[in-house]
C-alpha cells in the first residue's frame, strides 16, 4: 500500500501518453521500449465496439394488422399510437417501417372514423415524403385515395427552410432518415409538416429532433455528447471499413474518443517496411512520421507534437554564450595584461 | 666576460634569468610544471641589450683622469717600482637608489644621504686584467683620453649583466688595482666587497635608469670641474655614494 501511494505519487505529475496499433500489436509493445523520455507509454486495450443503431421493430405493425383485419380498430390505433415509433423507425432509418407505420395508421383511423386524425397522418406521409408501402394494396381504396389527395396538398404548397445548428463543426445532417444531406449550419427546404432531423459526427452520439415546419424562420439546434467507447469504437470500425487510414486524422480522433486518451499516438506499419506514425493531442493529429526505428518515431512525434521538450543543447542555451564571451573578454584582457607586462631582459654590453 | 667568482645569493651565477627554487615542489612534480612555467616565461620574454658607453670622444672619462691632492695622477698608481704597469680590474656595479633623484653630483650624494643606495650584490660584474695608461710628462689631456678611451675599448663588447635590475640604479664603473677575486662577494659575504681607495684608477657613473626601459646607449660619466677630482672617485666608488673628505 506504502509502495502503491509512493509510486502514484511520483507519477503524479508525469504525463501519459497512450499508445495503440491496431492491427500490429508488436509495434505498440515495441513503442512501450523508448527509453529517456519524461513522460509514461502505455498500451490501453481497444475496448470493443458496440452497434451503431438497434433495429426499430416491426412487430406492433403486425399487431395494428391483425387487429385491423379483426375490425379491432381501437386495438389497432392502441398498437400504433405513439409517433416516437415513426420518429423512431426514421432514426434507424427505416423508411419502410416508417412509413408502414404511418399508413396503417391511417386505415386504422379511418376505420375507427377519426377523418380528422387520417388526414393527418397522411399529411404526415406526404411531408416525409416516404414511399408507399406495398401494404396499401391489403387496405380499402378509402385509404390510398386519402394518402393520394393528402399528397397531392402537400405538393401543392411551398416549400419551408429549416436550419439547422450543431457547435459540432461539420457535423452531418439527416432529414427524415436520409443521411448526407448537408453539414452544419444547414438550410433545407422541406415540406409543412412534422419532420425528424439528426445531428451525427464521428466521436459524439448522434442526436435526433422531432421539428414542426410550418412557417420560414424554422431553426433548431443540437448539441451533441462524446460518444461512449463502444459507439466511438463502433464508428471507428465503420471508418476502417470504408478504407480509413489507421493514422489518419479521423481515425486517431476515434481512437482517442474510445480509449478517453488525450494523448494517444498510433502506430501502423507504412511502405517498404517503415513504420509510420500519428500523435493526436485531445483528438487533433499533431505530428505525423515515418522512419525504421519505432522508439526513434515515438521519440520524434512526442518532440515534434510538443509533449515535451528536448534538452537543449549546450550551444543552444544563452548562459554558455555569456561564458564564452566572458571567457573571451577574460582571455583578451589577460592576453593584454600579460602582453603589456611581459617580463624584460635587458643584456648590458660595455661598449666605450 | 663576467667576473669569474660573480654568485647570487642563490648560490647561481649573477645575472642568469631567475629560476624555481629546487625545494618549491616535490621533485616528482616540479619538473613538468617547471618546465611548462619557463617554456611560457621564455616565450613571453622581451629580449633587450644596452651598452655602456663613455662618449664618441671618452668625454665621460674625467674621471679617471684625476689627480690626487699632491697632483699624482691617480693612473699612476698602477706604475709598479720597474717602471712597469700593473694590471687592474674594471668593476661595474648597479647601485640601488630606492627612486629616482636627480643626476647631478650633489643630487645624488644628497639622495643617498638620507637613503641606502647599495650596489646590487649579484649585480657586480669585475673585467680583470684591464691595463690602462700611466700618464707621461707633458701628455696632452686629450692623448690622455684617448688613451683611456683605447685600453677601455680592449675590453669592448664585454658582457657586463645578463640580466638588468628591474629598477632604477646608476650604473658604475671603477677602476682599481684591485683584483676581481678580491672585490667579489663570497658567499658567506652579507655585503660587496669595498674598494681599497688607494688603489682607485678612476670612475665614471650613469644618471639613474631603468635599464628594461632606457631606448639609448647609458652614458658613464663623470662631473668635475678640476683635475684634482681624487674626492670625487672616492665618492664615485663608495659603497654608500656618500660624502668622501
């Protein structure tokens, strides 16, 4: 225990430094090795990733169908009730349940005699913009001709901008479970109505919004929280998948986001059997190299990304430039003193 | 041409630049560092000469062209009883003056009366052998001179002092019948020798110098304004440079 508390509190103040390479374990165990350097390596294990969305179920459409076919209208909206559930489906991006959701909605409604509330929810339809699922054809005309005429009033209106915000700079934006649609800030013309917007960017959780678009001026703005390890994992995974570098810039964010690493450097193996190297600072890459010699790189990327400084050499340093002038004076004017009092010897010669 | 018995009190022959004391370091020590010392002394040496001279002419020769009260030429004295010549020593000696008075005569003697102005002991330099001229009836002063001037310069070119003081002395030159080995300091000798001044030939002295720093010849002298200037070259050659009766 003694030993403990001594040893955490000479490290106290010593800066770490986590060091990860996926896919090369040697070369992170090699890193671990540099030797002289005022600051802890360690080698943190990659925590595993976790999934990037849960599929929306589907079963409380069965349910609403069944009761539906059994004239068990009230059931049915009971089943279906909840707009979270369209909200919900657009997050995961499932259109098609979506918009399941939504039309059986509809004939439910329009079962149950609540005119009102169908015509609503096909609006709804229409302004998401969502296609119609082949489950139309199971229900009575009364229903697609009320998605048809809902769609045709929605067309006919003008378009609303909506914009979007995010402190996350380049955050993406997704309109009713499209992705890619723009980057913060955004303006997107959309159709009157409800509609789901959410905010993603690589180490945070995505956010989602349910938005009311009825008039210009629309504007909403989210805030986004450091993803948790296994999503930031997860995201970091996706990355790789889609032909990320292990180094670069996105890559290392990831990392450092999933291993809450503030300092992390990552190793990767490069061309021609050199090893090449990244050093992100609070997920921002500062230094980039690439040589033969793993603890020489390490050593390289901490001097250059500033987490320490090396000695400075002797030359370098003002105090030994005031020596050697000093020296220099000293030796001048002793040279000088000597000079001009240098010992005489004066021969005497009688010459009459 | 040094005088053969000149020692300092070292025990070295006078005039040789200093040395270390053999006891200042350990034996197994002091040969490198000395060695070292006197190759970087040696380097940052100035080499300098000066001679002595009497004049172009020997016009800094009266005074060994004196007479005595009686009107002897004190040159005479070295006629022996054959009618030969005996010869004597020049002595020269670099007297301290503890400053720098002026240099006339009774400048000097008034200096030294107050003040110790001794010739340097290791400093002595004794030329033997050195025969001047005896005086002829009827000799012109100037033939004397001459003459005078002609046996001092037998001995021309004699290395008086390797190594000058590092002060201010006057320079003196003594004539004497004297032999060298009489007039040199042994070792037990707290103090030169003096001169017998019946045996005095004649003297001659320099003003004060600083011989390390003097750009000329250094003139030897003498200031009188008769012949009978017999005082005179006992005050010249007194251990004291003092007042002579």
């Amino acid at each position: 225990m003694l030993a403990l508390l001594v040893a955490l509190t000479l490290t106290a103040d010593t800066p770490s430094v986590a060091v990860v390479s996926p896919g090369a374990p040697s070369l992170a165990a090699k890193a671990l090795e540099t030797g002289g350097l005022p600051l802890v390596l360690t080698s943190p294990s990659l925590p595993p990733a976790g999934p990037l969305s849960t599929p929306a179920p589907d079963s409380l459409v069965s349910t609403a169908r069944a009761a539906w076919v059994q004239a068990d209208f009230q059931r049915c909206l009971a089943s279906l009730a909840d707009d979270a559930l369209v909200s919900r489906a657009l997050e995961q991006r499932d259109l098609t349940l979506a918009a399941r959701t939504l039309v059986w909605r509809v004939a439910c409604r329009l079962g149950a005699r609540q005119e009102g509330g169908a015509r609503r929810d096909a609006e709804w339809l229409a302004a998401l913009r969502l296609p119609l699922p082949p489950d139309v054809g199971a229900m009575t005309p009364e229903v697609e001709t009320l998605l048809t005429a809902a769609a045709r009033t929605i067309d006919a209106e003008p378009l609303v901008p909506l914009v979007v915000q995010s402190p996350i700079a380049g955050a993406a934006v997704a309109f009713d479970g499209r992705p890619g649609a723009c980057i913060v800030p955004c303006r997107m013309e959309l159709r009157r109505g409800v509609h789901v917007v959410e905010v993603s960017a690589d180490g945070y959780s995505p956010r989602t919004a349910v938005v009311s678009v009825a008039a210009p001026g629309a504007e909403t703005s989210l805030a986004l929280e450091v993803a948790e390890p296994a999503l930031a994992m997860a995201q970091w995974a996706a990355r790789q998948a889609a032909g990320d570098e292990v180094d670069s810039g996105r890559s290392a964010r990831l990392l450092s986001t999933a291993l809450r690493a503030p300092r992390l450097l990552v190793l990767t193996t490069g061309d021609g059997g050199l090893v090449r190297g990244a050093l992100a600072i609070d997920g921002v890459v500062l230094a980039r190299g690439e040589r033969d010699d793993v603890p020489a790189l390490v050593k390289d990327l901490l001097v250059r990304g500033k987490v320490f400084e090396p000695s400075v050499p002797l030359w370098k340093r003002w105090p030994f430039w005031l020596a050697v002038g000093a020296a220099v004076v000293a030796t001048g004017v002793t040279t000088g003193v000597v000079l001009a009092n240098r010992p005489v010897t004066t021969r005497v010669e009688l010459n009459p | 041409m040094r005088g053969p018995g000149a020692v300092d009190s070292a025990g070295a022959p006078a005039g040789r630049t200093a040395r270390l004391p053999d006891r200042a370091l350990p034996p197994a020590r002091r040969t490198p560092w000395a060695s070292a010392v006197l190759v970087v002394l040696a380097a940052c040496t100035v080499q300098r000469e000066v001679s002595l001279t009497f004049g172009t002419e020997g016009e800094g020769l009266d005074g060994f062209m004196c007479r005595d009260p009686q009107g002897q030429f004190l040159l005479d004295r070295a006629r022996d009883g054959d009618g030969g010549v005996r010869p004597g020593a020049l002595v020269f000696d670099f007297v301290r003056l503890g400053g720098v008075p002026g240099c006339r005569t009774g400048q000097l003697v008034k200096w030294c009366s107050t003040r110790e102005c001794k010739p340097l002991r290791q400093a002595r330099a004794c030329v033997p052998g050195v025969t001047l001229p005896t005086v002829t009836p009827m000799m012109k002063r100037e033939d004397l001179r001459a003459a005078v001037l002609s046996a001092l310069k037998q001995v021309r070119s004699t290395g008086v002092l390797d190594d000058a003081p590092d002060e201010f002395v006057i320079v003196r030159a003594v004539g004497t019948l004297q032999s060298c080995e009489a007039l040199t300091a042994k070792p037990e000798d707290v103090e030169l020798p003096g001169f017998d001044k019946a045996e005095l030939l004649g003297c001659a002295y320099s003003c004060p110098v600083l011989l390390d720093r003097v750009d000329q010849d250094v003139y030897l002298g003498f200031e009188t304004l008769t012949v009978q200037c017999e005082q005179g070259v006992r005050i010249c050659s007194d251990g004291q440079l003092q007042w002579q009766p």
